[in-house]
C-alpha cells in the first residue's frame, strides 16, 4: 500500500531555505515602508521638511534630549538675571529650571521618537515641539 502523504524528515536546506524566505519578506516590507520618503522630490513645494531631514531632527531629538535639564536651569536663570533686579532672582530661576527641563526632556524626548517613526509619512512635516532642536537661549523660547 502506497502512502499518499507521507511525513519526511525535514532537511537543513529546508530550514535555510525559510529563513531566507522571512528575510526577503522583512526586507520587502521596510522597502515599501520607506518608499514614500523616496519617492519625495527634493523640490517638492508644499513641503518645507523632507522626509530624512525630519528622520534626522528626531534623531537628534533623541539623543540630546538630555540636554533639556541643564539647558532649562541655565534658560531660566538667565532670563531672571535680565528681567530682575534681585539676586536671589537667578537662583530662583536656576530651581524654577529644574522641573521645565524635566518636562522638556519628555517632551523632546517623544518629539524625536514621533518624528523618526512618522519620517516616511508627508503629513506629519513639522515639529511637535518648539524650538525644534535644544537651545541654551531663553530668548527663543520666551516671546513676548
């Protein structure tokens, strides 16, 4: 009797075989991902960010977000050394930096990671967070 379906061993081939099946499709999948932010001309007029300059304000975000907690201390306390004449001003200033540096790093933080997950996608141009990148000048941050 003759068996129709008959179970072999599986052989080491097969298993290559798969698995270089997978990464084509990983591979195919984060093409087509991508292609938006390809296809994207440079001088596209409705556009004021392309898409990799927007991949790299999130990177950048990202990694200097940190920053935000020194740079909030020293923004704050600058700010009360100009507008006030007490002494005492800058160090209340250099105390009131601390928790806006710590909400500004979430903030940053976040910021970067949408804009490196959101780069391919035309919709999502600009910044979530202002300014766009960590600045030691409260001036730009204070508008009065």
């Amino acid at each position: 009797m003759m068996k129709l379906f008959s179970r072999s061993p599986r052989r080491n081939g097969d298993h290559s075989m798969q698995k270089a099946i997978m990464r084509g499709c990983v591979i195919a999948v984060l093409l087509l991902w991508c292609a938006p932010a390809w296809c994207g001309s440079d001088e596209a007029p409705d556009r004021s960010v392309r898409p990799f300059e927007r991949f790299g304000r999130g990177l950048t975000n990202i990694i200097t977000s940190p920053l935000e907690l020194p740079a909030q201390m020293y923004n704050r306390a600058a700010y009360q050394q100009e507008h006030d004449s007490n002494p005492f001003a800058v160090l209340g200033g250099f105390f009131e930096g601390i928790p806006m540096g710590v909400v500004y790093f979430g903030w940053r933080l976040g910021a970067g990671c949408f804009d490196v997950i959101t780069f391919p996608f035309q919709r999502f141009d600009e910044s979530i967070i202002d300014p766009e990148y960590v600045t030691f000048s409260y001036t730009s941050l204070i508008k009065d």
